[in-house]
C-alpha cells in the first residue's frame, strides 16, 4: 500500500526557517513555558514571548479585561518581569527547545527601545526580536511611535544598529493608513512585519454606568476584528517587499487560511489561546487537512494565491 507524502508546512521568514506558518501573539502565551503543560511547544512554527521592557513592569490596575461580542477588550498594560529578569530567568528555559523563539519588547523612549534591543541581542536562546511601536513616546508629547512615520522609521533604524537577528515590527491598526508605517519601517531596517496588533475600544457596563475596565479604553481583539486585520495585511502585502505575518482574530485553520491567502506567510494566534490552550495545534492540523483535501503538497502554494 503506497503511503501518501505528507504535504509541506515549512515557510521562511527574514532568514527563519519555521515548519510550520503558526505561532502564539505575543501578550497570550506567557513566555511560553506556561503552556508547556497543555501542547507540545516543538510543534509550534515559533513562539512568541510576552512583551520585555527595560524595567519591570506591574501593569494597570484591575479590572483588565472585558468579554465583548466575539472578542475581548484587554488593558493589562504590558506587565513583565523585565528584559533582565527574561534574560537570566526565562530565557534558559528554551535551551533543547528545537523551536525559533521571538523575543517581543518596546520603550516609552528611544533610549528605552535602544538599550532592550541592545541587552537582547546577545541571548543566544532569542532567534528574533518582534518591536512593538504601539506605545507612547514619553518625551515627545505622547504620540505613539507607531502612528506616525517618522518616528517608527526613527526607532527602527535605532534597534537595527543595536542587533543583527531578524527583526520584526509590530504595527498598530490605529492609523489613518496603514501601508504609510509599513513602508517607513521597511526603509529604515524591518526584516518583516506583523499586524495587526489590537484595536482601541470602549465597553460600558450600563448597571454601574462605568467602564467595564479600569483603564477605560483597552484593546480590541478575536474573532469581531478579524475582517479588519485581513484588510490590513492585504493592504501591508501590497505595499512591502518584505515578509508579513498576520494577526487578528485567528480561531479556526480556515480563518489562518484566509491571512495566507492575502500574503501573509505566518500567523499569529491570541485571544483563542484563552479559550482552548492547544488551539493552535488545531489550527496547524486543519492547515495541514486543507492542503491535502485541496490536492496540494506545499502551504506556500497557498500564500499569496487570491484571485480577483
């Protein structure tokens, strides 16, 4: 009985070579060990950690996070150990793990991005860095760094001088034009892109006639945004020549699909993590299914592949 060959998951991304195109979003997967207990972490494309600051961060206060229509508004805050607790904490914990690991971080200053991208660049257990520029530039008045091209272009072309791993940027969905921060991170220095990171939303609850969480507004995310961030990627695809991995309320194998298609050449999985911890072992076996039902024996057949 002939046995039949099992198709390709592998895809490549700024150098990675990952078997398969799934990996957790960063923020819902801890950094990583936690979900060891519930889904072997060696099948995973990559893993993703929680977001590194320079110091350690406690986060807002609660309540935190708020159950919507299809999604979840969170405002944790970025709470985290710190880069220097990561380094000689967490990061040991990957050694034997055959899986690339994607170190995410940001600042609320230049120099704060700088000198995490600097501290990260010698841990030989980070495959690659992930820089998020959602965040507030404290010494220009607030604005985040990812809303405007200047200053994202001016943070990334600061961490690529600090480190020579893959670098991937985060980018926010807040923006009047996406495509403009895309193309402005991939001048100064982006080896990839990921988007989208969550929406800002508002949930009231109408007894107390307060908002559902502390914080007031918070992020947006599952399934209700998932349309948006296809748009998104599509639109990022487009504009870039570079690698793009997709985000944005991914459950099922077929929503993943829908980000391959567009272009996207990896996704990223987040609020469904909350809701079944071994989600993504589901999504990467669904893939797997749809290409051998679609007769196909490389998922790069199918990034990219929309028709119009």
């Amino acid at each position: 009985m002939k046995t039949l060959k099992r198709p390709s998951l592998v895809v490549e991304i700024a150098g990675m070579r990952l078997r398969n195109p799934v990996m957790p979003a960063s923020g819902t997967f801890g950094y990583g060990q936690e979900f060891a207990p519930f889904l072997d972490l060696q099948r995973l494309g990559a893993i993703v950690t929680k977001g590194l600051s320079l110091k350690p961060k406690a986060g807002n206060p609660m309540p935190r996070i708020a159950e919507t229509t299809s999604g979840m508004l969170n405002a944790i805050g970025l709470q985290n150990v710190g880069v220097d607790a990561f380094i000689t904490e967490k990061s040991v914990t990957y050694r034997g793990l055959n899986t690339p690991v994607i170190a995410n971080f940001f600042g609320n200053t230049l120099d704060e991005y700088g000198e995490v991208a600097r501290r990260l660049a010698d841990v030989p257990e980070v495959t690659a860095v992930e820089l998020n520029i959602s965040c507030p530039n404290v010494k220009q008045g607030g604005i985040v760094f990812g809303t405007d091209p200047r200053a994202a272009a001016e943070v990334v072309t600061l961490v690529r001088r600090q480190l020579d791993k893959p670098l991937i940027v985060k980018l926010t969905p807040n923006v009047t034009d996406i495509t403009v921060i895309a193309r402005a991170v991939e001048e100064a220095g982006a080896d990839a892109i990921s988007c989208i990171n969550t929406i800002t939303g508002m949930t009231v609850d109408i007894r107390t006639r307060r908002p559902k969480i502390a914080n007031r507004t918070g992020g947006l995310s599952g399934p209700a945004i998932r349309p948006i961030a296809v748009r998104m990627v599509h639109q990022v695809v487009q504009a870039v020549q570079i690698p793009v991995i997709g985000i944005g309320g991914i459950m099922t194998a077929a929503d993943a699909l829908e980000f391959l298609i567009v272009g996207a050449r990896a996704v990223q999985v987040g609020t469904a993590n909350f809701i079944d911890p071994a989600a993504m072992l589901a999504i990467i076996d669904g893939i797997e299914t749809f290409l051998i039902d679609e007769g196909l024996d490389d998922v790069n057949q199918v990034i990219g592949s929309l028709e119009f």
